[in-house]
C-alpha cells in the first residue's frame, strides 16, 4: 500500500471557494467589460478545466479562460489574452440560498501576472469572481 494521503484538500490550498455551475463553454461570445477598446471575446480555453471525454470545456464566473478579441481595434482584433470571467447568465446559487443571475457574460482582460490590462470596468461584478481576484475587486464600481 502507498504511503502518500490525500488527505490535503485543494479547498485547504486555494481557499474555499462554492460550487458555481459552470455556464459558459468555448465558443461563446462574451462582453468585454473594462476600457481596452476590445468590445466581443470569443472563449477559447478554460485554465484548469478538467472535464470528461467529448465534453465541452466550461467556464464560470471567476475563472480564467483564454481568449481571441472579436470585435474592437485592429490591433487588438485576432490576438489572444488572458481574461476572468465576471458575469454569467446562468443562475449562480449562494450559500444564503439567493439565487443571482446578470443580463449578459462579461468578461475582463488580465496580463499573465493577474493584473487588469484596463483601468476601468463597466458594470456590476459578481461577488465570486471578486473574492478570487482581489485587483479585479479594487476597480469594480459595484460588486454584487
């Protein structure tokens, strides 16, 4: 028998962080929420995402997805950046049991070190994605 436990738990590591249903796979267009001139993001790869076979990889609010600018300046259209994922559709249930859903995804743009490539984000921010991302939290007008 093995000696190694696997008694620590990634939830120890990282942090708790609740259960979201994961709403929004590849391929969706979603809003570009902050000030870098991009206006549509098509998601084309979720960080971390370990899913089962032929299942298309999905994304909640918070997570780190790769993405390729739609619509938006000519040198930003075609190039791949990093973003969070802060608003989704989909209902997000909370641990009080509130259910909240937005009008629309949204997402921001992020550099390789967790940094925002705006200055400024347009909309309300959910409160999941704020708590995992605190540089995201600092430049949200409303977190709800």
């Amino acid at each position: 028998m093995s000696t190694k436990s696997r008694a620590v738990s990634a939830k120890g590591i990282s942090g708790y962080r609740p259960y979201v249903t994961r709403a929004v796979p590849v391929g969706a267009i979603v809003y570009c929420a902050d000030n870098t001139g991009a206006k549509s993001l098509r998601i084309v790869n979720v960080t971390g995402y370990h899913g089962r076979l032929k299942r298309v990889p999905a994304a909640a609010v918070g997570d780190h997805v790769t993405v390729v600018v739609k619509r938006g300046p000519p040198e930003l259209r075609k190039q791949t950046f990093g973003a969070v994922i802060i608003r989704q559709k989909y209902p997000v249930r909370r641990v009080s049991g509130q259910r909240i859903m937005f009008e629309d995804n949204a997402a921001v743009i992020v550099t390789p070190e967790g940094d925002l490539k705006g200055t400024d984000i347009k909309g309300p921010v959910a409160a999941e994605a704020a708590e995992r991302w605190p540089r995201i939290a600092n430049l949200a007008t409303m977190i709800v």
